[in-house]
C-alpha cells in the first residue's frame, strides 16, 4: 500500500514518518510515501496558495487549483487497485480501528492536510472521497492527522509488526482497553507487583489478565462494553472483578 500526502509542509510528514514502525516500513517497501506541496503546483510569481473567505471574515482558505493538482499528480503513482483521496479535518468521519482496518486493505490513500482556516468546499466535495477526523479537538493544521493515519495503518500491513507484536492484534482482548503491566523490580517504594504474575501459573495469569482488562473497560469506557459481546467465561469474570471492588468498601 501506498501513502501520499498533500501538504505544505513536507518535512513534517517526511521528517515524522521515516524514524520507528513506519520508518521500517518504508525502508523494507512495505508500504510506499511521497508528499506533494501544493505550492510546487502555483503558476503565480508569489507561489499563492491561499485567499482570503467570500463573504468575509477572518483567516485565509486554502485555493482549490493548487491543491487539485497535486491529487492529480499524486494519483498517478498507482497503477492498479484503489485509491481514496481523504481530507482530515474535525468535520470528518471520527477514526475508529476498524476504519483503519478498512483502510489498510486499499492500494493507495491521499491524504490532503489543510492549514489556515482550511480550503475551498468545491475541494472536499469534488475531489475527496472521506473526511476523518482525530476527534472532538482543534490542531493547528492536518499534517498530525495525516501522520496518525499513516502510522495506525501502517502497523496493520502484514510483516510490518514482528510476531510477538502481531500477536497483539488476536482477537480475543478486541474491544477492550488493554490490562495492567509491570516489570522488575518485584517490589519497590512504589509497590508490589500482583503476586498471580509471580505465580508462573499461565493459566491463572491469563485469566487475571483478562478479568483486569474487563474490569477496566467496565470502569472507564463502559460505552466499550455496550457493543461487545462477552462469553459465559468473561461476563464471570466480569462479575467476579465487581464483587471485588464492592470488598474494598
Ligand atoms: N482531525 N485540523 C484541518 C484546517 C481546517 C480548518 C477548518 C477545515 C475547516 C483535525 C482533526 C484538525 C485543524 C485539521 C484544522 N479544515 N484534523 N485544519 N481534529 O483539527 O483531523
């Protein structure tokens, strides 16, 4: 899978995306990444990129011509199979795993990263196919989003993520927030590590693991628990972490 991104600032993407996982990646042509800077498309001796809202008003907008362009160009780079062309703004779609999971199976995603006040509408509605979101908050412009999208979908690319982190995306803990962790030492003057991780017992740290994971998606994102179907054992369990909140009192 390839990723372009429309921005003006290339190296935040360039700079940002070549170190960790996606770095990886990229190096290993797992995945493909070019940026394309709508400024390179400007046929003005000023390089004009944005102008100023009809109507009025603050802020400046981004120019439709510029930006139209470099999809263009960008679209070019993929030979076979599908490409969505996407614009990041608050207004969008908010961006789920399973969004991203979507995602990751197409050949080519472009994303199109605003500044100022953002761009032309007839851009959004003629040109893009989506509108995501990171959610219910204001960043200064879309270059973070882009770089969200790229790296979430990236560690979803098979060989991407070595075996012990692939293991992560089993099914069985989906849906839930992930459960507690710890690491040497045993005891310190912050606390005990829980005695079952002590205990060998793979079984019983499994189960443990599990009712902890049930228990704080339960406490903190009981929205979570809504839509995900619980087996006999984990509705037990389930059961089994509430009773022992209710001995604390
Ligand atoms: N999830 N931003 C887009 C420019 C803008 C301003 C107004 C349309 C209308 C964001 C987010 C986000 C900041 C990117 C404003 N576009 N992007 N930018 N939340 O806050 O993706």
């Amino acid at each position: 899978m390839r990723f372009d991104v429309v921005t003006l600032f290339p190296e935040m993407i360039q700079e940002a995306a070549t170190n960790g996982v996606t770095g990886k990646a990229i190096e290993q042509e797992r995945v493909g990444l070019s940026v394309w800077n709508p400024r390179d498309y400007t046929h003005d001796k000023h390089r004009t990129v944005d102008d100023r809202p009809y109507g009025g008003g603050p802020g400046m907008l981004m120019k439709c011509q510029p930006l139209c362009d470099a999809v263009k160009d960008a679209r070019k780079k993929n030979e076979k199979g599908d490409t969505k062309v996407v614009y990041m703004s608050p207004q969008g779609k908010q961006i789920t795993q399973n969004l991203l999971i979507e995602a990751s199976h197409l050949s080519q995603l472009i994303l199109v990263a605003g500044r100022y006040e953002g761009v032309d509408e007839r851009f959004i509605n003629s040109v893009c196919d989506e509108e995501w979101s990171l959610g219910d908050y204001v960043i200064s412009g879309g270059e973070l989003a882009a770089l969200v999208v790229i790296d979430a979908v990236t560690r979803l690319i098979p060989g991407v993520l070595g075996d012990d982190d692939s293991a992560k995306q089993d099914s069985y803990m989906d849906g839930l927030l992930d459960y507690p962790h710890f690491t040497r030492p045993e005891e310190s003057e912050l606390g005990v590590v829980p005695n079952v991780l002590l205990s060998g017992n793979h079984q019983l740290i499994n189960r443990w693991r599990m009712k902890q994971a049930l228990g704080r998606t339960a406490l903190r994102r009981p929205d979570l628990l809504k839509v995900k179907e619980l087996s006999a054992e984990q509705s037990a369990l389930l059961e089994e972490f509430k009773n022992e909140i209710q001995d604390l009192d």
